[in-house]
C-alpha cells in the first residue's frame, strides 16, 4: 500500500500497479490497485460513498505514468481530505468557507470603466439574488475594493449552510470557496446552479475584462488553465456525489 511516509520518502512514488479497478468495501466504494484496496495518506482506508466517484479516482490512478503525480489527481487529492481531515475539522472547514463568504469575490463590484462595471452587474447581479432567493443568504455588495464585513446573521447562514453537508461534499465546497475567492459561486457549483467553467469564469470578470482589453500574459494564462481544470474536476466530484 502507498502511505505517506513512503510517499515522502520517494517524492513522486513509483507506479507499483498495472490495473486501477473499483471495487465493494466496507461502508462504500474503493479504488483498487491489482485488486488491492488504496489507503490515504493517513492510513486510512479509501472508501468512497458513490461508485461514480469511486470511478473518477479510479480513473485517475489509471492514467499515471511510471510515477505518480498526485497534483494530477485533484478527485483523488479531494478524497484524501475529505477522509482524513474532514470529520474531525468540520466547524473549522465551515468557517474556512464563511471567511470567503465575508469578503466575497462577486460582492465587490467596479467603480470603473463603465463596461466593466456593467459586465459585473449583468453576471454577479444574478449570483447574489439566487444566494437570497435559495439559499437564504443575503450578502451587502460593496462599490470599491475596501473590505465591507458582511453581517454576522449572514455568516451565521453560511457556515449551517456549509455544516449541513456530509464531508465529501463539505470538502468540495471549501476548496470551491478557495478556488474561486466566494462562497456564493461555491454554492451554486456544488447545488448544480453553475458548471464549472461558468463559476470559474464568473470569479474571474475583472482579469478576463483586462484580458481582453491588454492581452494575455503567459504565465497567467498556465494559472487559469490549471485552476479552470481544477473547477471542472469540482462539477465532477459533486456530480457523482449525486
């Protein structure tokens, strides 16, 4: 089995396996390497609740070379947390997501040019009355790049939002939050509101509205590729939570 002190030992451990397969276990679904049940970093065993999950980790392990890269594995890496760090850190995992909701990325709308800030009106307008209209979460939006705190009612509101999750699905919406800098469009991924790529580029107006006014720099570009891939692997993992 691949622990974490091999794995730290090794670097990027040696593929030590020729199948990647799904397979019963106690208490849900496991990847299995050559038949053999896969543990987390923290000895645990990697039982997973849904078969399509257990399937997407699965194809991960498939798809590594002669090493393997756990920064290609994102479904696999989110599956490791969610079993070793979740259940004993669910009140502080839902305040991770109520900071984010405090200063919320879709709050805190241009004051110029005139384009942008109706770019943002028309895209995030929307976003926070869905959080008031299903969520019940109302947010202030803020005209200037200050700080503005939103209310404690509101984060009282987020964080039973967020505890109200089971831990697979608490893990993705905190790393959504982080993702994206905003609890509402983490929200709306892991309800199925937003895809992926549409929370993505909705966090991202202000850049994409430079973008196209300045051009692309390279480097940001290879950012946005690797988080874009990241949000796309979030709408997968919460889609085969079900």
């Amino acid at each position: 089995m691949l622990t974490k002190g091999k794995a730290q030992a090794l670097g990027r451990p040696r593929r030590f396996y020729t199948a990647a397969g799904v397979g019963m276990v106690d208490g849900g679904f496991s990847v299995l390497l050559d038949g053999r049940p896969v543990k987390t970093p923290a000895g645990a065993g990697l039982v997973l609740p849904t078969t399509a999950l257990a399937q997407l980790c699965a194809a991960e392990w498939g798809l590594q070379g002669e090493e393997i890269d756990f920064a290609r594995m994102p479904i696999t890496r989110l599956a490791f947390t969610a079993i070793d760090r979740a259940p004993g850190a669910r009140a502080e995992v839902a305040e991770d997501v109520a900071r984010y909701a405090d200063a919320d990325a879709i709050c805190y709308f241009a004051e110029e040019p005139a384009p942008l800030v109706e770019r943002e009106l028309h895209r995030w307008g929307p976003m926070l009355d869905w959080a008031e209209r299903d969520l019940g979460l109302h947010l202030e939006r803020a005209d200037s790049i200050t700080h503005q705190p939103q209310s404690p009612a509101a984060l009282v509101r987020v964080r039973a939002l967020a505890q109200q999750l089971d831990d697979f699905a608490l893990t993705g919406l905190a790393a959504a939050a982080g993702l994206f800098k905003s609890a509402v469009l983490a929200f709306a991924l892991q309800r199925g509101e937003l895809s992926g790529d549409a929370a993505f580029e909705l966090s991202r107006l202000e850049e994409s509205f430079q973008e196209e006014r300045w051009g692309v720099d390279e480097e940001a570009a290879e950012r946005a590729t690797a988080m874009r891939k990241e949000a796309v692997a979030l709408e997968k993992w919460f889609k085969a939570l079900g």
